[in-house]
C-alpha cells in the first residue's frame, strides 16, 4: 500500500511518501512562505524523485488541525481533491498527534503545542503504550498558563515539543519546575513520514463531508456569534 501524507496545518511544509510500513522519501520545509503555491510542486517533486506515479498511490493522509486556519485548509483542500480525483480514502490525522509522535523514545506523557497568540496554544496529551500512540487529554485551545496548571495534577514527567515552545518555556518550567522536559531541535518539526504512519491505522473519513478541525471559531465567526447574542 502506498501512501501519501500532507501536513500544511502550521508553518511546516511536511509531504511523505510510505509503502507499506517504509517511509520511502520525506519533504520538509521550516518556512515563512505560501503553501498554496509551494504544496502541489512539492508532491509531484517528492512522487517523481521516489519514481512514483499519482495513479499508484492507494491512500491519502491529511494533518486535519489544529494550527493555521489558512494551512490547514489548504491541506485538507489539496488532501480532498487528490482522494476524490484518484478515487482512493482519505484519512484525517490530528496535527497535534502528528507532533507527538516523534517522540518514541520518552517514558511520560508528550505534550505539543503550537502557539494560538494572545497567551494561547493548541494542545494535547499523549503518550505511548506498547508502541503505539494514545490519546490522554484531547486537543484543545487553552492559555498557556491554565494548561500548565492542569498538568501539575499529573504523575509523570512531561516532554513539550514544537517550534513555538521557547515562547512559552520560561512560564512552563516556573509553574511545572522539573516535571517539565523538553524536546530536542531536530524534534520540533511535525515528521510527515509520522503522519502517514498513523494514517496506516486510521479509519477512512467520508470525502465529502470531511472538515478541517480548528480547535476554536475563526475571529469573524466568533464577531458574528457575539452580534447574535448581543442582539437576543
């Protein structure tokens, strides 16, 4: 089986090509730039490079949110597109998940984050049990310092990972002290060749009513609601 995996959900562009359980090739870039105009050549680069045909491949995997409004619908656009043209699944993956799941290694519970703005982060607790990756606390939007309050209830050590975590390290490490740990460089961008190997387990989502998930409203959906119940 071979699959194609597409994270444009943050600043990371990550595409993967896997067969089977074999990460064939892997793309990842860490930049300021406009995924709509950089995704698409993306692929056909990664798909040709690995002599790979479009019409070979036999799933889709999406990094579904949460993060960037705008990147996550460019790829869960691009993702819907690519199933239905080829007329092969789509799996939605949670861009949080993809995060954690780098982290084999650690004995604990993982927690990425991606940064919200205004003291705010997207977030969520996991951890691996027998090799494989569990849900402990789903997916939210929080403060920064009311999530960090919450997990001083918890019993293991916790690593962060991310590239937005320096922004919100000094207050992690003075409310958490040394049950916070936290991931390495090379660790802090969401792994493509991750996503499509939770992808490999997932359950197929109906193509057509497949949504992006953003953990909250977008600003003018939250003005309008406001209006709404001021005016009731």
């Amino acid at each position: 089986m071979k699959i194609l995996a597409i994270d444009t959900s943050n600043e990371v562009l990550g595409i993967a090509l896997l067969n089977k359980d074999e990460v064939v090739g892997e793309y990842i870039t860490n930049m300021k730039k406009n995924h709509s105009v950089r995704v698409m050549p993306a692929i056909e680069k990664l798909l040709s490079d690995c002599e790979t045909e479009a019409n070979d491949l036999d799933k889709i995997v999406v990094a579904q949110g949460p993060g960037s409004y705008t990147g996550v619908r460019i790829g869960v656009t691009v993702a819907k597109t690519l199933a239905w043209a080829l007329q092969i699944p789509l799996v939605g993956v949670s861009s949080l998940a993809t995060l954690a799941a780098s982290a084999h290694y650690f004995d604990g519970y993982i927690c990425p984050l991606f940064d919200a703005r205004r003291g705010l982060i997207y977030t969520g607790l996991y951890e691996y049990q027998n090799g494989k990756l569990l849900t402990v606390l789903d997916d939210r939007n929080i403060l920064a310092k009311e999530w960090a309050e919450q997990l001083q209830t918890m019993k293991k050590p916790i690593l962060f990972i991310g590239n937005d975590i320096s922004i919100h390290r000094e207050l992690l490490t003075t409310i958490l002290h040394d049950q916070a740990y936290f991931a390495g460089m090379t660790e802090q961008n969401p792994r493509p060749g991750e996503l499509g190997r939770l992808g490999l387990t997932s359950d197929e989502v109906p193509l057509h009513s497949f949504t992006p998930n953003y953990a909250r409203l977008v600003e003018a959906e939250a003005r309008w609601l406001e209006k709404q119940e001021r005016r009731n």
